[in-house]
C-alpha cells in the first residue's frame, strides 16, 4: 500500500513584508528584521510530514521593493525549483501580486507549485492572520499542480489574475485580459 503522506520537503523563501515585521521595545518601531519565521510561526507547527527549508530572499517591506528585487525573487525561485520541491514565498500583500505576476511573465510556468502568502499583521500580533496563511500556503504547495498562485484567507488564486482588495482587506480573482 502506497503511503498518500509521504514526508515531502517545502521550501520556504522569505522577503520580508508585514508577516515578518516584529516590535522592536528600544526604539518603538515596527519594521523587518531579521526573519522571526523559523524561531515563531515554524517552531510551533505540526508538521510530521513535511520537511521545511527556509532561505531569505529579501527582508523588505513591499511597498519598497521595485523590479531589482522581483528579479531576486524569480532568480531565488529559479534555482530552488530545480530542486524539485513546491515552493512557498512568504512576501508583504501590497505588492504580492505584482511580484507574483512578474515572477510569472520572467519564467513562466515553473516546474513545481510556488505558492505566495503573506500576512495583514505581524506574525507576532495576537490577531494576525500570518498562521492561518502560512499553514494554508504550505497544505497548498503539497497539493497543486506546478504554477504561480496566491493562498489567502482560505483562497487559492492562481497567477496571474488575482490583486489585493484594500477595501476588504484579502485577495481577489480579476477578470483575464482580453
């Protein structure tokens, strides 16, 4: 009998954006650091069937990334995709579809699931919806077929056609152009 959970490895590439933004108590601010990914959200995740690799890409908010930075996000899903493994970014919302198209238009479709997440709070706020994303995003690189998408708010949005509603603060799917 054939195992339908073989362990299987996720690799997890972040660049930073609200998900990973922490408080820092000197100097009250709110900004990205260093990834609190692996030692927050990851460490308390049940996960005895899946292998996580994290690898930092960036760590910027994404209203401050421009196409120098997308292009480091496609060349950093190049190669891990190679790999052979689904793939999950972690990236800000504001320009997660941006970032995800651009992905799309440089490679096309790539050979595994690249699944973008990110979070409307900090991971570290009690309200954030960072866990439900991330937990979300990794069930769905497990199970789609190679392409870009969005995994948000309990949705799959494949890329392109989908963009941040600001007026309901989640994803939606847009019309394909004609």
């Amino acid at each position: 009998m054939t195992d339908p959970n073989p362990k299987q490895t996720i690799r997890i590439l972040t660049t930073g954006g609200t998900i990973e933004k922490s408080y820092c108590e000197e100097d009250g601010t709110l900004r990205n650091r260093a990834s609190i990914i692996r030692d927050g959200l990851i460490a308390s995740l049940r996960l005895p069937y899946t292998h996580l690799e994290l690898d930092s890409v960036l760590n910027k908010d994404s209203l401050e990334m421009d196409d120098g930075d997308r292009q480091q996000i496609a060349d950093a899903v190049s190669r891990t995709a190679d790999k052979g493994d689904p793939i999950v970014i972690l990236h800000g919302t504001d320009t997660m579809s941006n970032s995800a198209d651009y992905c799309f238009e440089k490679l096309g479709t790539p050979p595994v699931a690249v699944v973008f997440t990110g979070a409307m709070k900090p991971m570290g706020f009690i309200d954030s919806d960072a866990r439900q994303n991330v937990t979300e995003a990794l069930l769905a690189a497990r199970l789609l077929p190679p392409g870009f998408y969005i995994a948000f708010h309990n949705r799959v949005f494949p890329i392109p056609g989908a963009r941040k509603n600001r007026e309901t603060g989640t994803f939606e799917a847009i019309p394909a152009k004609a």
